[in-house]
C-alpha cells in the first residue's frame, strides 16, 4: 500500500507500481518474485477494498488514505 500511496494518483497502472521493484529488491533480498508479490498484494488490496481494477493492468483507489 505503501507504494501505491507514494504514487499520489487516484488511477495508477500496473508499470507503475513495478518502478518500485527495485527498492523493493533492497527491502526484500531473499524475495526473488518481486513482480509476482506485486500483483499478488494489488489482489490483498482489491479484496480488502483499498482499490479496484478497471482493466487489465489499471487500478484505481476507492478512497485517498
């Protein structure tokens, strides 16, 4: 959630959530799905209902936190 809240946007695409691959890397050494951890956690959030997807690849938070 982190991430996508430093995006500052409503509507957000799934590249732009992997322009922090790279920090993640750093935070998560021994993770070496960091692309798959990704999506799997945009799913966590989708269903918990922080945000929705609106097609394939494109999100959009519900709410502003």
């Amino acid at each position: 959630m982190k991430c996508v809240e430093a995006l500052g946007r409503k509507e957000f695409e799934l590249s732009d959530v992997y322009a922090f691959e790279d920090e993640l890397r750093v935070l998560y050494p021994n993770n070496n799905h960091i692309k798959q951890k990704i999506r799997q956690q945009l799913q966590v959030l989708r269903n918990q209902g922080y945000l929705d997807f609106t097609s394939r690849g494109h999100y959009r938070l519900r709410s502003t936190y």
